[in-house]
C-alpha cells in the first residue's frame, strides 16, 4: 500500500468512525469544521485517484445517475408480517399459546415503529444489497437510496462474511414537518403521514432526491449471519449494536406478559415526546430455541404479535375555511375547527393544505369532521361524515380572485396549488417580511406580524429593501409605537445589515434552501457574487444539492427582479460574504444535551444554536449517550427520565457558565456543580414545554 493509498484509508477510518459516533451512538466528538475538513480532503484525494474510489467510501453516499426501475430480490428467509392484538386479554391468549411451548417464557417489547421495512446485506462487513419487504418473498433493490441513509453504515465496525438484517427505515417527525412545509410551499401534494413520507423517499428513482430527505432506521433482527447462531432475541440485539447498526434504545426486558403490559404504558406514556413515529408495540418471545419449536404460519411467526395502539381521533365541527396567501403566492385554504383537545393540546385550525384535497376528502363548512395529528404532530382532517349533515352545510369552491390583491388565482400545469401571481400582492409581501425578519432568516427583533401589517397600511415599505430606509418620524406615526419602540425596531433592523451572508440567503426564501442548506451552500459560495455567477453544474457539487436544488438556485439568481433587490440590499449595507470563522470554538465538542423547560434568558431555538456553536449536538431525548439535561422551569418527563438515568442536570445558571466563552471571567470548561440526578434542585411541574430540536 503506497502513501495515498494509506492516507485515504485513514481518513476512511476516521470519518466512518464519526459516523458512528454521531449517527448510532449520538455521542459525537469531532467538530463539524474538522469533519468537513476531513471530507473534503479524501474527495479531492479520490478525485485525483478515481481507481482508489471503492463503493464503501463515506464520499459515494450518493454517486451515480437516476435509475429506470428498481430490479427485484429473493429474499433468502422470508419477510413475514405481524398478527396484531389490542387488548391485554389478547395478549394473556398470545402468552397461553407460548406457554404450551416454554416453561416461564420471557419476552422483549419493543417500539413498533411506523416506517418501511427493510432487508440489508453486508458480505464481508460491506453493505451489498438493500431491499424493501415487497410481497415478503421479493423486493425491490434499493441499494442506491439506501447508501444515502446517514445512520446506516456503509461498513460494519466489525468484520463478519455473510450478514442479512431486518429493519425499519422511517422519517423523524421534525423532518415530515420541514417536508411537507417546502412541498406545500412548492405547490405539490404533501404526504399523509411520516410512514409514507420514508416509502415515498425511499422509492424515489434519483438518489440524491432520497439523499435530501433525512431518513434514519432501527435495526431487530438477524435474518442470518455466517458462522454465527444467537440462543435469544436479545442476543440478536445485542450482536446488531456490536457491528455498528442502529437499534432502538427503548426496547424492555419483560419476565411475563404483565410486565410486557407496564411496558406496553410506558410507551404508550412516552409515544408524543419521541422524535419519530409509533403505533404500537412488538412483542416476542426472547427464547431462539422456543422461536424455532413454534414456527410461523405462511404469513406470521408464532413467537411474535403486534400490540396497536388505538387510533387518537376526535370528532369536531369545520366551521368556516380561511384563505391565505403566501410569500410564493399560493392560495392556501385553512380549517377554522370547534376546538378540542387532542394528543395532548387543543386544536381549532388545521391546514387544509389545497382544493384537490378538500374535494378528495368530500368537506363542506359546517360538517363534522375527524381530527386526527399526522406523525403525532400535526393536525389533519381525516374524513368528512356526511351521514350527520343537516342540509345547512356549505361547499367550499375555489376563489376566483386573491382575497388580498383582487388579481386572478391561476393553477400552473401539473401543481395541485392554485396562485395569485401577482408580485405585488400585499398578502405576498407581508408574508415575505415576515419570513425575512424571522429568527431563523435574519432575525429581527421586533418585526412582528401586527407591526409588518401597520408598515404596508401606513405604506411605509413595499419590499424587503424598503426596511432598511425607514426613519423615525414614519414609524412613531404608527399607532402604539412610541419614539423608544421605533428607535429599538431601527437598532434592531441595522444589526441585522451585519449579519452573515447564509442568513441573507435564507431570508430571501429561494424555493427548496432552508437554513442548514444556506449554511451548507455557503461553506462553497462564500459571496453573493459566487452565488448570483454559480451554475447549476457548480452547485451540483455541493454535498447534499441535487439537480431540483441546483435548478431552483439557478432560476432565482438569474431572475432580474431578484438581481435588482439584491442589488438594492448591497446598497444599504447589507453583508454579501460568509466570515471565515477564526477560531472554533469547540469547548462542547462530544457533548449531547437535552433541554426541557423554559429558559428565562434565551428561546430553546437559541439555546440549541450556542450548543451547536461550540461543537456540541442538540438531543431531543435523553438516553444513556446524553451528557446533560438542561432545565428551565417547568420541566416535563425528560427531568425524570435524567433522573432515572443518573444523567447531570444542569440549571439556567450552570448551563450559561458552561456556554461563556474559555478566558473570560467566570468561564469552566465543566459546570461548576450541575445538579446530579437525584437532586431535588428543581421543581417538578406536570408538563414538558420543550418540543423535539
């Protein structure tokens, strides 16, 4: 092996271990400057080295052309489906039937994820083949878009022949919610829940498409392993964890079924805190000897059952549908809903998200509808019950003209999306302000809705660019905005000229560039004049930018009136280049924190940015990997889980003292004294008001 042999199988290791720590153990610690680095370095050594380039590489996550078709595979041990059960006394028949078999049986329950199940073969710790469950004797390859999931290895961490497993790759619900956002903002059909969303991902024809849709996956079973045979189900775990696959930390030893049933509470209790998707409950004998004995019918195995969870659903009145118009012009209709309380908040609005589905689902205001929240998170109008209809309800048509400006409401080509085109559309740009002030854009203090909405009255801006002329004198004229108000909104609007280059990009809401891909795409275009010259072949090269991305960045760029406001924006001072940070501060590095409560000098968003800052990782459960739970007041299950677990938790006070920066006064390295579990340091009250990061 000569030096650049060597040196690529180096940074091999070192990035697949990252990998590792970061996807499976969720226990980083590496920063990301020096994983990109590293990257970086072995693409361009590949680059120059094309026959060194091997399959398994952490570059060729993503490599090749968009497929024709899926081919098929023979599965070798039959892909077999789950009865299911919905009562304890079901289950006490499951346990009796297990009992004529095994003496004392003992089970492991585990979380019945909802995603798409999934066949993976690794020869000689290499991942070879991937394939979707299909009819349960064949699949479709999906080796491709499979390779482009972060959290499954590309290579065991440790050597075996022959490996053939069995999983469940699914979307976190953070992601279902970022991606039905940017589909319904595009115009296109948004997914039902997060299971289809990962069967719909996973079976895209184009892998970098795959690759952009943050899928992840747990791993349950061996369905055979060269040389190797497992006496229990948790010994199969167990070996699944040893070479580097993700498993699902929640699963429970159970010595009987009554205490699969406490189990089956716990999750049930647990079910709207995790960051993705259940539906119930998998139990199955941990005896391999006693699995063998009992066998399977032509369509379930014997040893294993499935406890569903009841279907969260309620019944309420759709009083009335509102029409809005968002920045890019799109007439979305919304759901005014009589309230109720549902999967632990009360809704009275859901997203009825285009006129497509309001005709699909048959709704008329004044129906009785059924509410249910899709992936646990949003709420979504199931069905309709015409049978309860007194002939008061009316249809919903779609509007001709825009409730905002009176121009034409168009449907373009194959969009489900009807919109308003017009540019200037009062509703569109107070949509657009909105989105550019927001935290995550360039994060204006201030700039909320009821001001935007007295500047377009008052007609003091009629753009973006109009923000950074006003004055004074204007803005005190504005009902309830004294001089002090309109200095501070003036301050706060000129803090905003400095900020960096990848908050202006998001601000400007290019269609499919949320803020981590600005961030991204800034790394390689570090100045808006790389940006407005880039072609859609250069930002190809981009890691995570596909051919949509690349075209939607091209197509916004090259439009005149998007040239002519960001030249207005260069004008009045705005940064137009990413500052090359200095020195990194990497003082979290390996850290995983947790946050729950309310903090009383930062939001949760900017709590988590000055984690992410200093090299650490944002967590939105606690496990044994989780360095310290941060607790504000009102601290919900995530404190007792801490607890429970003997994590460190650390106050407001030790939190910020762990955040300030090394030299300065009052900094440490470690807090000085977190409050270790146990300690009754912090109040308890019911509800955990921190959501998911």
């Amino acid at each position: 092996m000569n030096e650049t042999e060597q040196k690529i199988e180096a940074l091999r290791t070192f990035l697949r271990k990252c990998d590792y720590r970061y996807y499976i153990l969720d226990d980083p610690d590496v920063p990301d400057a020096e994983y990109d680095a590293k990257m970086n370095e072995l693409k361009v050594l590949e680059r120059e080295n094309p026959s060194l380039i091997t399959p398994d590489s952490p570059t060729q996550r993503v490599s090749g052309t968009p497929s024709r078709e899926f081919g098929t595979v023979r599965h070798r041990v039959p892909l077999l489906s789950l009865d299911n059960t919905f009562s304890f006394s079901e289950l006490q028949d499951f346990d009796r039937r297990i009992r004529a078999v095994a003496h004392a049986p003992e089970y492991l329950a585990e979380l019945k994820i909802d995603g798409l199940s999934i066949a993976l073969i690794y020869e000689n710790g290499v991942l070879v083949n991937a394939a979707t469950r299909g009819d349960g004797m064949v699949g479709e390859d999906v080796t491709a878009n499979v390779r482009t999931v972060r959290s499954i290895p590309l290579r065991l961490t440790a050597p075996v022949s022959r490996l053939e497993v069995r999983g469940e790759i699914y979307m976190p619900k953070s992601s279902f919610v970022r991606l039905n956002e940017l589909r319904e903002e595009q115009g296109e059909k948004i997914f039902a829940n997060p299971r289809n969303a990962a069967a719909g991902s996973l079976r895209q024809l184009d892998a970098s498409i795959t690759a952009k849709r943050d899928l992840a996956a747990f791993f349950y079973e061996i369905l055979y392993a060269e040389g190797r045979d497992f006496p229990t189900q948790k010994s199969k775990i167990d070996y699944l964890k040893e070479v580097g696959l993700p498993t699902n930390p929640e699963s429970r030893f159970c010595h009987s079924i009554e205490e699969v049933w406490a189990a089956r509470d716990a999750f049930c209790a647990m079910r709207h805190e995790l960051p993705y998707d259940i539906d119930g409950v998998v139990v199955k004998l941990n005896s391999s000897a006693a699995q063998r004995e009992l066998g399977s019918t032509s369509k379930s195995p014997r040893w294993a059952i499935a406890y569903k969870f009841p279907a969260e659903e309620k019944e309420t009145k759709l009083l009335d549908v509102e029409i809005n118009v968002g920045r890019t012009g799109i007439v979305a209709p919304t759901a005014v809903l009589e309230p109720v309380p549902l999967a632990g908040t009360i809704v009275s609005r859901a997203s009825l998200h285009n006129f497509d589905y309001i005709r699909e689902k048959d709704l008329r205001i004044g129906d009785t509808v059924v509410l249910h929240k899709a992936g646990d998170v949003i709420p979504e109008i199931l069905r309709s019950l015409p049978e309860k209809r007194n002939g008061c309800e009316r249809i919903i048509s779609v509007p001709q003209s825009c409730p905002a400006c009176g121009g034409p409401v168009v449907r373009v080509g194959e969009e489900v999306a009807h919109r308003c085109e017009n540019p200037d559309c009062p509703s569109r740009i107070r949509e657009s302000l909105r989105f550019f002030a927001s935290r995550e854009a360039m994060d204006i203090d201030g700039l909320g809705p009821a001001v935007i909405e007295q500047l377009l009255e008052h007609k003091l801006v009629r753009s973006i660019a109009d923000l950074y002329r006003l004055t004074v004198l204007p803005l005190v004229a504005m009902e309830r905005m004294g001089e002090k108000s309109a200095k501070n909104l003036l301050s706060a609007i000129e803090a905003s000229r400095h900020r960096d280059l990848s908050r202006l990009i998001t601000a400007l809401g290019i269609p499919q560039i949320g803020s981590r891909t600005a961030k991204i795409l800034c790394r390689r275009f570090r100045t808006m004049d790389a940006f407005l010259s880039a072609t859609a072949e250069e930002f190809e090269t981009v890691e995570e930018i596909g051919p949509v991305m690349a075209q939607s960045l091209v197509k916004f760029f090259a439009s005149g009136r998007n040239r002519e406001l960001i030249g207005k924006l260069r004008e009045l001072g705005l940064r137009m280049e990413e500052p090359v940070p200095a020195d990194t501060d990497t003082s979290l590095s390996g850290k995983t924190f947790v946050l729950t409560g309310t903090l009383a000098s930062m939001s949760r968003q900017e709590a988590g940015e000055a984690v992410l800052k200093r090299g650490g990782k944002v967590s939105g459960s606690v496990s044994k990997k989780t360095s310290y739970v941060v607790a504000g007041e009102a601290p919900g299950s995530k404190y007792d889980k801490a607890v429970e677990l003997g994590i460190p938790i650390l106050d407001e006070a030790a939190f910020l003292a762990l955040l300030t920066p090394p030299g300065t006064e009052g900094s440490a390295a470690e807090p000085e004294q977190p409050s270790s579990a146990g300690e009754d340091s912090i109040p308890l009250p019911p509800d955990d008001l921190f959501a998911n990061l």
